[in-house]
C-alpha cells in the first residue's frame, strides 16, 4: 500500500468501506434514531400532559393536539434521517 493511498488518520479506502458496511455500525444509527423517535414523542406527550394539567383542561385535548404533532416531527425526522444514512 502507498503512502498516496493512505489518508492522515493512517486508514485506507477499503478501511472506510469497510467501516460504514459494519453490521455494529448499522446497528448503532437505526438504534440511534429509534432512541431519538421516542424521546421526541415522549416529551411532546409529557408537555401536552403538563400544559392541559396548568390550564386546567378536563378533556385531555392539549395531551392529543401536541402528541400528535410530536409523533408527526418524529416520522418527518426519521423519514430525513433514513435518507441520510441511504447516501
């Protein structure tokens, strides 16, 4: 292997291919997202839950609005972040 071949870390092309076809590696970035998609709609359902507990709503309408937009950030989210890993 030349000295051309190699980048400054020391690693070669095959090195990088191999690096990003790494099954720990996949693993890692779908987790990664899942962690990510759940936290997102746990926290829009936590803070609807809070704002209709300040406001003092009966009906649980604040819980449901701001849940569902939660859960529609978390799917536009992954659905960018899947393209991102596809490239």
């Amino acid at each position: 292997m030349s000295e051309k071949d190699l980048k400054k870390d020391g690693s070669s092309e095959k090195d990088m291919a191999d690096f990003a076809k790494s099954g720990i590696r996949q693993y890692g970035i779908y987790s990664a997202i899942v962690f990510q998609m759940l936290g997102t709609m746990g926290l829009a359902f936590w803070g609807g839950k809070k704002l209709n507990d300040h406001y003092g709503i009966e009906n649980n309408l604040l819980t449901i609005a701001i849940g569902f937009i939660g859960m529609g950030l978390a799917f536009y989210n992954l659905l960018r972040q899947l393209k991102n890993v596809q490239k």
